[in-house]
C-alpha cells in the first residue's frame, strides 16, 4: 500500500523526498489535498479504524530542534516592542496581567538556512507577532508563502471588508 503511494507521489511529480520547501506543481498539489487537507486527515493513522472517529492516538515523531537564544528573542522584545508587529496585538491590553509580556517571535531567515555558527540580529532577523499572524507566515497552502507585508496588507483589506 504504502509503496503504491509512493509510486502515486512519483506519478504526479514528486522528485526526491522534500528536505526543506519545495514548489509544488498543481498535480501533485491536488493530489496531495485530496488525501490531506490537514494534519490528522483520513489515512494519516493506518492502524485506527476510520469509521470510528477515535482521536488521541500516540504517534512517535522525530524532528530536529533548533536552538534559540532567549537573549536575541529578549533584545527583539526590547527593540520592537511587546505588540505584534502585523495586527498590533498587545496581549497584556486584551488580557490584563495574564497576558502581561506574551509574544511570539518569528525568524525571517529561517533556522533551517543558517549555519551552525550564525549570530543572530535581533533588530533586522527576528519580530515580535501574535500566535495567529504567526501561523499565517508559516501557512504555505499551495506550495506559496505570504512574506510579513502581504499579511498586513492582507489584514487590512480584510479589517475594511468588515467595517
């Protein structure tokens, strides 16, 4: 079965096996989709019986972890700010105390492409964001990235829309 897939993925236009972001021709796209549209799509866990709905299954998954510095993220912070740099969220105005001091922030040269002994800028490589306009730089759906810019602008149309 599972080598059928394969043979499908190569079918449609696969390569190699990914190693990092990679364009995706519309085939492979569709094809792609049409057996995960997210993460715990139908297939994704052989050994459940799908027509049962069960949720909460164990899968092992290794990843690589890179390291961050708390120091640069902390620079970042005192740089730019505690609000989010695309929607200006300030999570301690809309939480209160709880929320004092919680931000994300994004690398805009990803991990992945630096080197072992790269020394990060907090001023021009790293922003403070919000968990949601996180999500949204790293979201690729068809194989495209929105850069920080297209999300604000983006954000913006969609604010007037509601006005």
């Amino acid at each position: 079965m599972a080598q059928s897939r394969l043979n499908r993925l190569l079918q449609y236009g696969l390569k190699a096996a990914p190693q990092g972001p990679i364009k995706v021709e519309k085939a492979l796209s569709d094809y792609i989709n049409s057996y995960f549209d997210d993460f715990y799509a139908e297939g994704f866990f052989n050994d459940i019986d799908e027509k049962n709905d069960h949720e909460g299954h164990v899968k092992t998954v290794q990843v690589n972890k890179y390291e961050r510095s708390s120091i640069a993220r902390n620079k970042c912070i005192d740089y730019w700010g505690k609000n989010c740099l695309i929607c200006g969220m300030d999570f301690e105005l809309t939480y209160g105390e709880y929320g004092k001091g919680f931000i994300h922030v994004h690398h805009l040269r990803p991990l992945y492409m630096v080197k072992k002994d790269y020394i990060v800028d907090y001023k021009n490589d790293l922003i403070p964001v919000c968990p949601n306009c996180h999500a949204m730089i790293h979201r690729i759906p068809n194989g495209e990235k929105l850069s920080v810019e297209e999300i604000k602008q983006k954000l913006g149309l969609c604010i007037k829309e509601h006005e």
